[in-house]
C-alpha cells in the first residue's frame, strides 16, 4: 500500500491506494475552524439551563458547547451544569468535531459545522495507543473481537507502567513490548507539557489535532505500507518529523518526488491516475463490476443508498458487491450519522446475514466507530457512523469558496 500526500492549492490531500484503487482518503480544507481533536484551554461564556450545557470561548473568536455529559468528574455528571460550573471558570477541553471558518458561517450552513462540540475527558491518540490522563484502567480496542488476541494484548500491557490510562489499538496486536513503552513514554510527556499550558486562563489553542497526515498514517497503523510519497517538501518534512517520533519503522518508506527532478509538470495524484476516482466520490453514482450501481442520496436527516440490478444478471452477486462498496464509499466520502441502505429484495436469511457480516467486518477498517443495525420490516439496513471531519464534499466547497471567492452553501 502507498500513501500520496499532495498540496493542491493549499489544501492537504492524503490517501492510500493499493493495487491503483483508494482505499482511504483524509482532506485538510485551505482553511478550518475548530480541527477534531484539537485542545484548547476554554473559558465558559454561558450556561444554559435548558440545555444543561456551557458554551465556551476556545480562543481566536471560536466557541464550543460542553454538554453535561462530557465534564469532569464523572461523578458530578448527575448534578445540574449550573451546579457544577460557574461563568468565568477555565479549563482544558478536546474539539469533537471540525467546524468551517469563521467567515463561511451563514444560515445555510449546518449548527454542527459552526460551533465546536467539546469535551473535558482529554485523549492523546499515538499510533498504537491512546493515552487518557484522567483515567486509571487500560483497556483494549473493541474492534479486536477475538478473545485470545485481546487477552494477550491485555498481558502486554501490564509492562505499560508509564501511564495509568490508556487504549490499546487493534493495530498493536502484533507490536514488541518496548515499541508500546516507548510510545506511552511520548504521550505522557505531551501531556504534562500541555499542562503548563493552563496557567495563563487566556482562551487558547494548546494543540492542535491530528492533520490529514497523522490522520491516514495513524489509521493504517496495522497495514503494510510500501511507501509514503510526496512532491512537496515542506511535506516531506513533516512526514520525515512525525515518523522520527511515532514510526521510525517507516522512516525508510518515506520518498520526495521532486517534480523538477522527473521534469513533471502535474501532481501526485495524476501520475498515480487517481484525480478520476477522487472526482467520482461526488457524483451520487456507482458502478459495481457486476454491472450493478448504487446511488448515494444525502438528505437532511439520514443517507440513502439505493441498490440497483442496473445491467447485472443476479440481485444476489449485486448485492453481494454492493455491500462491500457501500461500506469504501461512506468511508471515502465521510459520511456520517444515519445511513439507509435498499437491497434488491433480500428475502433469504441465509443473505440477509451473510450482508450484515460483510458489513460489519468491512467497517473494522474504518477509523470512525461504524455500528451496523439489521435488516428491518420493509427490507432495509441501518447503519450509523460517527465520522470526525466534515463529509467530503464539504471539504471540496470550502476550497472552492476560498479559491473563487464565492458564498458556502
């Protein structure tokens, strides 16, 4: 698998392709608001009885919303907000979402992409684990199913005894020991340098979260990469930087195509002929090799997907197909919430479970939580999925707002 890393026009564009097809693809827009994950030292504003949440100033004209049920100590989580904080108080809080700029927000952009859901319960994400400094258990990943592997992930994290809290990745399973001691040893010295930071009670950026690099290599933690290539040298660097803490493994797989050196005059993604499948992922249709297609819909509460024979000669290969293409695509364009798929008259249970299998074993590759329902009454699939950035097309109309100048709808 090869990892592209390109600058298109000052927005970040990273994917990974294997066998010339996308198998993931992260987007940092020419322009953000609040980045997921990101900390920040916060400053309450407001509190809302009637929501039973605090709005926050996050520093630089950003705000957040702190719901009850994402403040410390948990303990205190049955009290009313009002109770518990005051106007004025100050303390450290992690961006659950990424929201647009603050000069494309108007009545036609979504609450969720305008202000910033926070919350106190901090998370320090490495490539094999997640540190949390306010909790006292390590825990593996739900995503490994297989109990003998869990429990001996469980016996290697015993050795862990620079932090107390913290989750095992699925992709340390096969990992040494001192790799993970390592590691934790980085992500408590994050933290207590964060820390430092909450002396000042000014409104702040502390950190500033996982960009499209650290995004797409941290989630293919578990995969094998061949290379990780870019024709960008500032880039480079940052690759080079982040490899030399997190991975020194990959450091060797790190190439700089310089595009005066290969006298190319056009970008990554060209020359790995991926600029096609890039421009298909905002079309709302697909073909399946079977001949087959889905349709994607967006709508204001849920996504539809809608599976059609189209040319195939059997519903059963099509759906078949689509079930795993369904699953690349919501990963590909970022879908998030409720997701509604139509089969072609799925009546067999012998299917409609041998569907819901591929489902859920495809969505382990997604980095964001996908939890696959069942089959209802009228024949369809629900699935939800909490995604962390804005959906792809998102992405794409904020660089063209910012490129031509024109208003974000």
């Amino acid at each position: 698998m090869d990892i592209l890393i390109e600058n298109v026009d000052g927005s970040i564009w990273a994917a990974a392709v294997k066998d010339r097809r996308m198998q993931a693809i992260e987007i940092d827009p020419v322009a953000e608001g609040v980045r997921w994950g990101s900390i920040h030292l916060a400053k309450v504003t407001r509190i809302d009885k009637r929501m039973n949440a605090a709005f926050v100033d996050l520093g630089h004209g950003e705000q957040g919303i702190l719901q009850a049920r994402d403040i410390r100590p948990k303990e205190k989580k049955e009290k009313p907000l009002g109770e518990i904080l005051k106007t004025g108080d100050t303390f450290l809080v992690q961006a659950k979402n990424t929201t647009l700029p603050l000069d494309l927000h108007n009545d036609m952009v979504p609450e969720e992409h305008k202000l910033s859901r926070v919350s106190m319960d901090i998370s320090i994400p490495g490539r094999f684990l997640i540190y949390l400094p306010f909790e006292n258990e390590k825990k593996v990943s739900s995503r490994v199913k297989d109990k003998t592997i869990r429990d001996r992930m469980l016996k290697m994290m015993d050795n862990i005894e620079t932090i107390d809290g913290c989750i095992m990745r699925a992709s340390a399973a096969n990992m040494q020991t001192d790799v993970l001691v390592r590691e934790s040893k980085i992500l408590k010295e994050i933290w207590e340098q964060l820390k430092t930071f909450t002396e000042s009670g000014v409104p702040s950026l502390i950190m500033e979260g996982p960009n499209a690099i650290q995004r797409i290599i941290g989630d293919l933690a578990a995969h094998a990469i061949d290379n990780i290539v870019t024709d960008d040298e500032a880039l480079y660097a940052e690759v080079e930087e982040w490899c030399d803490i997190y991975a020194p493994d990959l450091m060797m797989k790190a190439r700089f195509l310089d595009p005066e050196e290969n006298n190319s005059s056009v970008g990554l993604f060209d020359q790995y002929d991926m600029i096609g499948e890039v421009q298909s992922l905002v079309q709302p249709y697909v073909v399946l090799p079977s001949g087959g297609n889905i349709i994607i819909q967006p709508t204001n509460a849920l996504t539809v997907v809608d599976v059609n024979l189209g040319q195939g000669k059997s519903a059963n290969d099509v759906n078949i197909e689509a079930a795993h293409e369904v699953i690349r695509q919501i990963r590909l364009r970022n879908i998030g919430g409720a997701v509604v798929i139509d089969f072609i008259n799925v009546k067999q249970k012998k299917l409609k479970d041998e569907i819901i299998k591929i489902l859920k074993e495809d969505s382990l590759n997604d980095p964001c939580t996908v939890d696959v329902h069942h089959f209802t009454a009228l024949g369809l699939v629900e699935l939800t999925r909490a995604r962390r950035t804005p959906p792809l097309d998102t992405q794409f109309q904020i660089n063209m707002a910012y490129m031509d100048d024109v208003d974000f709808e």
